[in-house]
C-alpha cells in the first residue's frame, strides 16, 4: 500500500498526484478506482431512492470486490448476472441474501448452483428468469432438491419483462425495445404465470424485472416502462390471487448516465417514474429496486497510460501509440463511446500549460479499432503518462487477453489517500461452461 495523504481533487477532474503515484508505484496500465467518487454517486443515488427502496450494485460495470465491499458497506446488495459474478460478490463478503441472480441465459450449472444454495438455507434474494425454459429447468431443480419442504426455503423468482420501449440511448444500450433479446413480453409472462413451473412452494414468485437500457438520455422511457411493470405486477396478482401477498416486488433496473450539463440525474428518473405512475393510476410496489453499475462507477475511475511512442500525425499535429488500448478499456472500439483523455501533469515529462496539439490517440494492439480518438493534448514523448477518464465502468470488467496482453492493474484510492491494489479470486473454465460448476 502506498501512504497518503493525497490532496484533494474535483470529481470531475483527473486527480493528476495520484494517478502519477499510482502509475510510479505500480507501473502502467493501470486503473485508479477513486473511491471518494464511487461515495458521492452511490450518496446522490441513495438521496433519490431512500424509504422502500432496494439498492443493488450491478457488479457487471466494475466486479473488483473492493468496491462491490465497500457499496456493501453502505447498505448496497450485488446484481449479478453469473455465478462468476456471484463468487465476486461473495469475496466482497455479500451474503446471497443480499444476491439478485439475473442475466440473459444460465446454464442448468449456474440454475443448480442457485438451488443447492438455498437447499443450504442460504436462498440469493430473488433470481430472475429470462424464459419459461429457465422456469422449468429451475423448478425441476427446485423440486429434486426439496425446495419449500421439510423446513428448506422456498427460491423467490422474478420475471423480466422486455417492456416494448424505446429508450434514449444508443442503440447498442436499448435493451428494453421490443426488438432485443432481454426479457419476456408480457404475454410470456402472463402463460408461464398459469403453467406448472411457478406453481407450488419451491419457487416463490415475486414480482418483475425490468431495465430500459444503459447511459440513458432521457427519463421518458425509465417512465414508461415501469408503468408497464406495475401493469404486469397487478395482472400477475390477479391471475394468482393465493400468492397476491408475495407478489410485491419490481427490480426497476439501471441505466443512469454519469453526471454531464443537459443529463437527467438520478433523481429526475425517480420523479418521471413518479409522474408516470401517477398519470396512470399506479403505485409503486412495497418492494421497489434499482441496480444501477456505472452510475456508481463510472466518473470514478481512470485508465492511467504511459506514451510508448509519438510522432507528427497525417490528419493531426500528433500521433501517440499508448501502452494501453482496446484490450484493457473496449468502449472506444466497441461502441465508438468517446471519454475524456488528459495528460498527466504530475507525470515525468509532462509539461504543465503547454500549448495543446490535435492529437490522434491510438492503442497498441493490432487493430485499427483501437484508438482512443482524437483530443487536444500537449506535446508528448515516451514515457509521458496519459489518463482516460469515465473509464470506471465497464472497463476494468470487460478486458480481454486478445495479442497476449495481461489484465491492466487496477489501484483503490481510498478516502485517506492511501492507494492498493485491488485483487479478485480466479475464476475456473466450469463457471462459464454448461457442464461443470
Ligand atoms: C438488467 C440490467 N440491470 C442493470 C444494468 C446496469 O446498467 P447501468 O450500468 O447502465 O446502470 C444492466 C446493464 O447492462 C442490465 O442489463
């Protein structure tokens, strides 16, 4: 651990001391994890969704359990969408009690794994099914292992509901428009309401997920389709009257786009939800959730880089080769996402106030996707250090060993200053396979 104190920095801006130190102490690339940030977003969510509201930290934006420990702390439960996922969350010292298990597709393995866990006693908090396939599977699972007999617990189940929406974002993030792969249409939901798979004590139906899309532009959709939701809530309890009383749950997903002027915050979600409910003469469950992820990370971490080399541009006055790129932070080639890039000016070499170059900012892995964009940035030589900002979620999570390249480093900069490294436990092939646990 490296001692601190370091000063104080805007959230908004590349706290350049420690990103230097981190990069001098630990070498590049690495991600520096601001946890004072990841603080002041997860105090901005909790404002806005106090009371009855479930807060669960969608640890697919950033699993390093540190921080997934540290949103626990604060009252915060892990969404997780594997049981990758979950061992992360464990190792952060979540309790399943606290475990929304959801995502896309699970294998017979992972729905197994759900079940033994609650034939332990140790039921994750809901688990949500993505189809009736799911369902059945898991009641079958269910009922081998005794759930909701002889004193073991029932497993509570959500459905997720593709609302048939269309989200402000890019479309690559729109995942609650009918036309996606996410979620049930209401009408599925309705069927495999009235089939066998939920019937009886060993799944416990509780309510509805639902999430828009991510980085979203605007409220109206967040709005709409939990007015669908609760719709979908009061048809269910109609059509099970005897489990009415469990059926008091929706899991209004995530999606908040980090802070920026024009961007609804947190709280304007809240209040389109509000008036959206209002205008259709709904309430609010008794058990509302979000489970945001880059809210909560996202402005709070940065990918630090050394300059490997720099030359005179063709279409700009610079171009510099980084030593990190498409294999430690995706967004850029993937998505085309563009994310602040600084110079760092406590770094050895950089210049504070020099004049500003358009700059091609380029990684160095044998694609042509990968490139960080171009940005104004000072004249640079090897060895200079450059840091990407907004690069706290969906970055550290979402790297790859494509061209031989070892995971980036990534660096806790706790509320005293002081900087770790953060550590996860290995995960074996089993957990992703349909075969082996
Ligand atoms: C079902 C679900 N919930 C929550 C999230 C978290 O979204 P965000 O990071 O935009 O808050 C996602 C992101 O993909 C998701 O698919």
């Amino acid at each position: 651990m490296l001692a601190g104190p370091l000063s104080p920095h805007r959230e908004d801006q590349a706290p350049g001391p420690a990103l230097a130190a981190a990069a001098a102490g630990f070498g590049t690339p690495a991600y520096l994890m601001d946890l004072p940030a990841v603080a002041a977003a997860a105090a901005r969510l909790e404002a806005a969704f106090g009371g009855p509201w479930l807060r669960l930290y969608s640890l697919k934006a950033n699993d390093l359990p540190a921080i997934t420990s540290f949103l626990h702390g604060r009252g915060w439960g892990a969404s997780v969408v594997s049981t990758g996922e979950w061992r992360y969350a464990r190792a952060a010292g979540v309790a399943n009690d606290s475990v929304a298990f959801e995502g896309i597709g699970k294998s017979d393995a992972q729905l197994g794994f759900a079940v033994t866990e609650a034939a332990a006693g140790r039921p994750v908090r809901w688990l949500a099914l993505e189809s009736g396939q799911e369902a059945a599977v898991l009641a079958g699972l269910a009922a081998a292992a005794g759930l909701g007999r002889d004193g073991r617990p029932s497993l509570d189940v959500l459905v997720r509901l593709n609302p048939e929406v269309a989200p402000e974002t890019r479309p690559e993030f729109a995942v609650g428009a009918r036309a996606s792969k996410f979620g049930m249409s209401d009408r599925e939901i309705l069927a495999l309401a009235g089939d066998g798979a939920l019937a009886g004590p060993r799944l416990r139906l509780r309510g509805v997920q639902v999430h828009v899309g991510s980085d979203l532009t605007d409220v109206r959709a967040f709005g709409d389709a939990g007015v669908r939701a609760t719709r979908l809530l009061a048809a269910l309890r109609a059509a099970r009257p005897a489990d009415a009383g469990w059926l008091d749950t929706i899991d209004f997903g995530g999606g908040f786009p980090l802070p920026a002027p024009g961007m609804p915050g947190p709280e304007d979600f809240r209040d389109a939800l509000a008036r959206a409910l209002d205008r259709a003469g709904r309430a609010l469950p008794p058990r509302p959730a979000i489970e945001p992820g880059r809210y909560l990370v996202g402005a709070a971490g940065w990918l630090v880089a050394s300059v490997l080399h720099a030359r005179p541009g063709t279409g700009g006055a610079q171009l510099v080769v980084l030593d990190a790129g498409m294999t430690e932070f995706i967004r850029p080639a993937l998505y085309r996402t563009r994310h602040p890039v600084s110079a760092v000016a406590d770094g050895p070499g950089n210049q504070a106030g020099s004049r500003l170059l358009d700059t091609a900012v380029e990684g160095p892995v044998c694609e042509s996707t990968d490139s960080f964009g171009r940005h104004l940035l000072p004249p640079l030589r090897r060895g200079d250090l450059v840091a990407i900002g907004q690069a706290g979620a969906y970055g550290a999570s979402f790297t790859s060993r494509y061209n031989g390249r070892p995971p980036p480093r990534e660096i806790l900069l706790w509320p005293d200053g002081s900087m770790e490294p953060g550590e996860r436990p290995p995960l074996t092939t089993g957990q992703a396979s349909t075969s082996r646990e």
